[in-house]
C-alpha cells in the first residue's frame, strides 16, 4: 500500500476499519493469525445463536412473541453467517479497493475536491451512526426488558412458577431446572451472541456503506479534478487537451475496475440479504399485527424497530448502486460538455473513445440480475405494503 492512513483516511473509513477487525474480515489483516482466530470465534457464535433459534423452532414451545424471534433468528443468522464468509474469501478485492481509498486521502488534491469527498464522508457517517443507533436502542430494550430481576429478590429463589425468558427466543432447550446463577450465565452469553449477530449483519451492511460512499466521492470529483469543467470554452493554453483525456481514462478505467471488484464480491451477498429478509419482513409485519391485535404496545414498538433496521439495510445498498449509476453516467454528459471541438483530429478521437468506454453502464445488482437502485426500493415497500393489506384483511375482516 503506498498511501498513508493519515487522519482524514481514519475520519473516513474508521468505522469501516472497527467493524471488520471485530469480525474478523479487515482486509489488510486477513492475513494475519489473530484475524482468522477472531473470524473463526465470530462464525462458532453465529452458528450456535442459529442452531438454537432451530431448537426452539422445530420444538414450538414458547409463546407467540418467542416462536417469531426463533423465526427472525433462523432467517438472520444465515446472512450474517454469508457476510461473514463470502468477504472473507473476496478480501484481496476488499483489500484492493481499501487500498485505494486510503491512497485517495493521500494524493494532492484541491479544496473543491476535497469539500466533494468530505460531503460523502458525512452521508456515509451519518447513516453508519443512524443505524448503529438503532441497533443499540433495540439490543437494549430485549435485554433490559426480558431480564430476570426476580433473582435479585431472594424471597422469590425457591418459587418454581416464574418464568425466565432469555433476551431472544424461548430458551427451550434449557433444562427446567437450570439454576439461577446458570441461567444469569446463559442469558449474559445471549446477550453476547446477539451483539455479535448484529454487528455481522446490519453493521457490516453500514460499515460497507462507507466504503460506497467513499467510491461515489471519487467519481464525483473526477470530473473536477481532471479539468472536465462545464464553464470552459477551451482548454488553457499550457495544458495538454490529450494528456487530460488520457489521465480521465486510465481513473475512470481504475474506478470502474474498483466498482466491478465491488459487484464481485458482494451480489451474492445481496441476493441472500434479499431473499431471506423479504421473508423476515413478511414475519415482522405479521408480529406487528398480531401485537396491535392483542394491544401489545411494547412488541409494536420492537417490531417497528426491527422493520426500521431492515429497510435502512436495503435502503444502503439501494441508495449506494443508484449513485454508482447516476455518476458513471454523468461522466458522459460532463466529457460531451467538455470544450472538445477545439481540439487537434487525434484529441477528439480520444474523445469519442471516452465516450464509447463511458456508454457501458456500471449497475451494482442482486445476484447479477436484480437492479439496486431506488425504483428497485420503491418496488420492494410497494410489495411489503401489500403483504400489509393482506394480513391486515386477515385479523380486520
């Protein structure tokens, strides 16, 4: 790598960097002993969090709001589980496209450029920061509001009649009689599971956001820091028109082979991110119903929360394709718009091989077949929306 972490690379891609060292799968250390052990711990825990989600499913016991938690559970894990393995496997992409965010902050660039790249830095924080939010104020709540405070009353140590729920799930495949002080250890260690679930899934999905946004920065600015400007009627006379065009080239080439690496390593990521928490929306709308039906305040209010999580999920990834998109195809139109006719025969040659290169649209996709972008988003809440009207119509008529 020959860009430094200096601190505008760390303001930028901190947040990145903590994740993915928690779990395991930072790529500039993937190759470390430490890093597979932490990989390795994080995977042993998800596994276990999803096989006794399975238990307490395939047993059925529990009430309703236990059985939808094992549901959510047994959808959740598994995309955390792919994004926890598939990056691991791509992480010389991952490193590659790392490197050159860090070799971005490195380079000479002007105020107008860095004014661009510091916005995206800000859109990719405060959606990391939102979301992480949420997350804590969820993880708080099923923790809080499950905990067995009536250990701490010592009256209540030998009356067998109270129930002890875990913060997620039913807990069926404890023994009944289970302990106090064990059970305070099993509720602790879930507790631990579920942190560690959440962050594999939706706080990879945010720190990976910071990596999109950073990308949408960089083809922003290459249209300002390569001499592309709409207000020029010509070229200053010490510049060199082909020396431009042929430096707009080889970044334009070094961001879409970035923007490729990308799709690479995480379409497949994405259609599993998308099959199965269409499936999860389905279950938390009906949980919302079921709550609201029974006037079930605070399960409405954990529903929504859990709903919210998900949609800024597929929000990220919608968002961040639709930009990529937008910005490759404005290139284009700032090329055109480009004080090209007075330029020598060679020079606009170069100019209409630019534009021939920049006709091949770059589409961040689900599975190599489903568009990301906001018509996509929209398609997705139109169709959840429907799934509402059904399972409205089902407890209301």
């Amino acid at each position: 790598m020959t860009g430094k972490w200096n601190s505008n690379a760390e303001y930028d891609l901190g947040f990145y960097k903590l994740i993915n060292r928690v779990l395991g799968i930072y790529p500039l250390e993937c190759h470390e002993i430490f890093s597979t052990i932490r990989m390795i711990v994080v995977l042993t825990i998800n596994w276990i969090m999803l096989y006794e989600q399975a238990i307490d499913l395939i047993s059925g016991c529990g009430k309703t709001e236990e059985i939808i938690e094992s549901i959510v559970g047994v959808l959740s894990y598994p995309v955390a589980i792919a994004k926890i393995i598939l990056p691991r496997y791509y992480w010389r992409n991952m490193k590659e496209i790392l490197e050159s965010a860090v070799e971005d902050w490195s380079r000479n660039i002007d105020t107008a450029a860095r004014k661009t790249m510091m916005e995206w830095v800000a859109i990719g924080r405060f959606i990391f920061i939102l979301e992480i939010t949420s997350l804590c104020m969820l993880l708080t709540y099923t923790t809080i509001s499950h905990f067995p405070f009536f250990i701490l009353n010592q009256n209540l140590l030998e009356n067998d009649t109270i129930d002890r729920n875990l913060p997620w799930g039913s807990g069926c495949w404890l023994p009944p009689n289970t302990s106090n002080q064990i059970f305070l250890i099993v509720y602790f260690a879930t507790c631990v599971q579920q942190i560690v679930g959440s962050l594999s899934n939706m706080g990879f999905d945010v720190s990976l956001f910071i990596i999109l946004s950073h990308m949408c920065g960089q083809i922003e600015i290459l249209k300002v820091d390569r001499g592309m400007g709409t207000d020029a009627t010509m070229f200053d006379p010490s510049t060199n028109p082909q020396k431009v065009y042929r430096e707009f080239i080889n970044r334009h080439n070094h961001l879409l082979n970035l923007c490729n690496l990308f799709e690479r390593t995480f379409n497949i990521i994405i259609l599993i991110h998308m099959v199965l928490y269409l499936g999860l929306v389905t279950i938390l709308l009906l949980n919302t119903f079921v709550a609201w039906y029974y006037q079930n305040i605070a399960m409405v209010i954990k529903a929504v929360f859990e709903l919210m999580i998900i949609y800024v999920q597929l929000f990220v990834y919608c968002y961040a394709g639709e930009k990529l998109t937008n910005q490759m195809e404005n290139l284009r139109d700032k090329v055109y718009s480009s004080p090209w006719y007075t330029l020598s025969k060679q020079s606009m040659r170069d100019v209409s091989f630019i534009l021939r290169k920049l006709n091949d649209p770059f589409h961040l996709t689900c599975g190599k077949f489903y568009r990301m972008n906001m018509d996509n988003f929209k398609n997705i809440v139109k169709v959840t929306a429907s799934y509402c009207s059904v399972i409205r119509l089902m407890f209301y008529d």
